[in-house]
C-alpha cells in the first residue's frame, strides 16, 4: 500500500471510470459523460464562473475599504492602493483582469449551450437566467470601468451614455437619470459606484442562486449522441412519457397483445430527461447512439474534474495579473472632461458592440442592430424549440452559430485595430 494513495482507494477511483453506453438521470449520485476530448471541458464554464465570481466578490470587498468614489479623489485611491497598500496591486489588478476574464468564459458558456443546442425544453429557464445574469454582468463591467476616474474610463461611459440619447422618447430622460445630470461628472461617479457595489451583485446573486437551482433540477445537458431508451421489460405503457416529451419525439405504438409501447424517434430526441424523471416505473435510460462512451461518477470524478479545470483558469488569471497588468489602459491618465483622447477604447466585450455603432450609417440604426441581435440571442428557445440536436445533423444552425462567433471574433478586433 502507498503511504499517501492507499491502492484501494486508488483502485477505487479508477474502477468508477468506465465504459458504458448509459446514462442514468440523477444529478447527483449517478454519472455523467468523462471529459474525452478538449472540447469536453468548456461544458465545465458554468462551474468556472461560479468561481470566478467568487474572486471578483472577495476582491472587490477589498477594494471597497481604500477605494474613494469621489471624482478628486478616485484616480488617486486607485494609485495610492496599487503602490502603498501591501499587495495592493495584485488586488486591483485581479480584480480588474478577472472582470475581462469572467466575461470571456461566459461568452464561452453561451456559445457551447447554442452549439449543443442546451437552452431548449425543460433548460429554456436556465437560458433565460442566463440571458439576464449575462446583461448585469454586462452592465456591472460597464459600470466598474468608470470607476478609476482615469481619461479612457471617464469618455468611454460619456460615449456609452450617449448612444442610449438615441432610443426614441425616453432616450434623453434616460441618459439624465444614469449620468444624474446633463453631464458625466461626480454625481454620475456616485450612481455607478451604488450601482457596481449594491444593486447589480444583489441582482446577480440572485439569479445564480436560481440559475444554478434549475441546473441542479434538470441535471447537465448530456452529449448530442444520447438518446432516451425504453427498457420494454418494465415498461407499463402508461403513455407519460409520451405527453411529456417536448420534442414530441415519443409515439406509443401498438405492442404485443393489448399493451401499446413507446417508441423514441432519435431524430427527434434532445435527451432532456424529462421523460426520465415522470416515467413512474423508472423504465428510461439516457442510451449513446455511438456506442459505449467514457462516464464518470459525478462526486467525485466529475467535480475533481470541474475543480482542475477551475484552478487552471485561476493560474491563467494570475499570470494575466502577474504578466499583462502593464498592458490595462484605463489607468493611465486622470480623468480630464475637457480634452477629448484621440482614441477611446471601451472594455474589449464592448469593443465590438462600439465598432458596428461606429460603421452604421446611424447610431439609431446601430442601435436597432444590436438590440435585434441580443433578441434573437434572448429569445433564442422560443426560436429554436425542437428538431434534431446532433450539430452534425444540422449544418445550417451551426453555420449561423460559428459565423456569429466569427463575427463577433472580427468585429472584436476592428475595434482594436480601428
Ligand atoms: C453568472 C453567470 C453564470 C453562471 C455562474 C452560470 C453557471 C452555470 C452552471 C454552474 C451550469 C452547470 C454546467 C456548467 O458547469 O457549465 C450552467 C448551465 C447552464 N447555463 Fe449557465 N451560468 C451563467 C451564465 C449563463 C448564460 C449567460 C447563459 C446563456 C444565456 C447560461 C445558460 C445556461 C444553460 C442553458 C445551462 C444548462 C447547460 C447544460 O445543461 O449543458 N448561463 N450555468
């Protein structure tokens, strides 16, 4: 026996690693599908911004103790906390690298649920949370990022407020209540700073708190290759499973003697174990149309696994604040109302938005086009409610979600470069 790793144990952890080509339902003490390929791992983001978020809370209350949101005095306490305070720097730089970061694995989040098709039947609720954890998320940065009172923090939000002067009626009114007057000055430094440590982290703990809930319910999407499968021998043919299914992917069929049977359309089926959780005499298991595949307990495996993953983004977290701090630009030079900067660079997730703003004809119509995109991308499981999930088995769904990738990618950089 090794001294720290008793082989039983051992043995134990790697005996629960097996080939199968079932999945059972439960959440909790049943299994999920092994990380087997790179890929595998972005479904462990959710988890990664859970902890993330977590950083940028304990961070922020830091923060909070030296940090003065008074428009004389905010660039300074920025400074004095960077260089005078022990380990001041590496507090505000986590704070403000984990802001750029989270955003990034959330983008991530989003785009592999739209890519396995994860935000349709009984996880709509999940994507709807989702949808509004991402716009407070959103609004939080953007709130955070005039606080150091710097020249790029202070005309990034007079751009950013002006652009809403554009929405029809209420547009000025608007603008007047975020900026708490005419013009960004102290006043608007107050709003933001209630806004960024009160309301928006209240906002935000609550719908994680429900997010997760729902996940918690519904269990994790599983692979885009499983399908449910109908045990015949315990099977009653009560039918449930048929009014259940979403997808309308069950038929009863009319069995043997009098007894009708249901039978799962793979086409149709999305593998939202729905029909799993109601079938009263448990007679349906998630099945791998690509024969048996790697699963693993979820406690502890697939926890150790969300873990490693978790620790490898916080190192990546902290080479960015050890290696790249020199490269933020909103802190460079104090705020000036009077000298406009020759280039104004909002938070590189605004960039894009800032950069299809600036190449439409008017900030309105620019406007009228992100407000579309971010509708479709809300709205997305009123839109995309049934048919197969198998990305392989819908070519132009995942063409319209990689050109959306894609251009985001583009106009990303345009921004930068422009
Ligand atoms: C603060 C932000 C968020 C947190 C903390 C969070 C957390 C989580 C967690 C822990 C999971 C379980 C699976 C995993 O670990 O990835 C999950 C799943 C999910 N999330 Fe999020 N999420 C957030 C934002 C979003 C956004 C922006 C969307 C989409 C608009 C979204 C939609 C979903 C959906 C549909 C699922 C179920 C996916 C599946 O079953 O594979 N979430 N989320």
């Amino acid at each position: 026996m090794n001294r720290f790793f008793p082989t039983r144990l051992v043995d134990g952890f790697k005996n629960n690693i097996r080939k199968s080509d079932e999945l059972k339902h439960s959440v909790l003490n049943d299994a999920t599908v092994a990380p087997d390929r790179f890929w595998d791992v972005l479904s462990y983001t959710g988890t990664i911004s859970v902890f993330l978020i977590l950083i940028q809370v304990v961070t922020g209350l830091l923060l909070l103790f030296y940090y003065s949101p008074n428009p004389l005095k905010a660039f300074e306490s920025v400074i004095a906390i960077k260089n005078e305070i022990p380990n001041g720097f590496l507090f505000v730089n986590l704070h403000t690298i984990n802001a750029k970061l989270i955003v990034l694995v959330l983008f991530i989040h989003m785009f592999r649920i739209m890519y396995v098709s994860a935000h349709r039947g009984p996880r709509k609720n999940q994507w709807y949370t989702g949808s509004v954890l991402m716009t407070l998320m959103l609004v939080t940065g953007f709130s955070g990022y005039l606080l150091p009172w710097s020249q790029q923090s202070y005309w990034a939000c007079v751009i950013g407020t002006e652009a809403i002067r554009t929405v029809p009626l209420a547009g000025d009114l608007i603008v007047y209540l975020l900026r708490g007057g005419k013009e960004v000055a102290g006043p608007t430094l107050s709003i933001f700073y209630m806004l960024h440590i009160i309301f928006l982290p209240a906002g935000i703990i609550v719908f994680m708190w429900y997010h997760i809930k729902k996940v918690w319910q519904t269990g994790v999407a599983a692979p885009p290759e499983m399908i449910a499968g109908i045990n015949p021998e315990t099977c009653v043919g009560c039918g449930v499973c048929e009014r259940i299914c979403p997808f309308s992917a069950i038929r009863m069929m009319s069995g043997t003697g009098s007894k009708s049977m249901p039978e799962v359309d793979g086409g149709l089926c999305n593998a939202c174990r729905l029909c799993l959780d109601k079938c009263p005499t448990q007679s349906i298991t998630l099945k791998s149309q690509s024969g048996p595949m790697k699963t693993e307990p979820i406690f502890p495996h697939n926890m150790l696994h969300r873990m490693s993953a978790t620790v490898v983004t916080i190192m990546i977290l902290f080479a960015g604040v050890f290696f790249f701090h020199g490269m933020l630009i909103e802190d460079k030079i104090p705020a000036d109302p009077f000298i406009t900067p020759d280039r104004i660079k909002p938070d590189w997730y605004f960039m894009g938005p800032y950069q299809v703003l600036k190449i439409m004809p008017s900030e309105f119509t620019g406007l009228l086009s992100l407000l579309a995109i971010y509708l479709v991308l809300v709205f997305l499981p009123v839109i995309d409610k049934k048919g197969p999930r198998d990305p392989e088995k819908r070519p132009l769904y995942i063409l319209l979600v990689k050109t959306s990738i894609f251009s985001f990618i583009i106009f990303t950089i345009w921004g930068f470069l422009s």
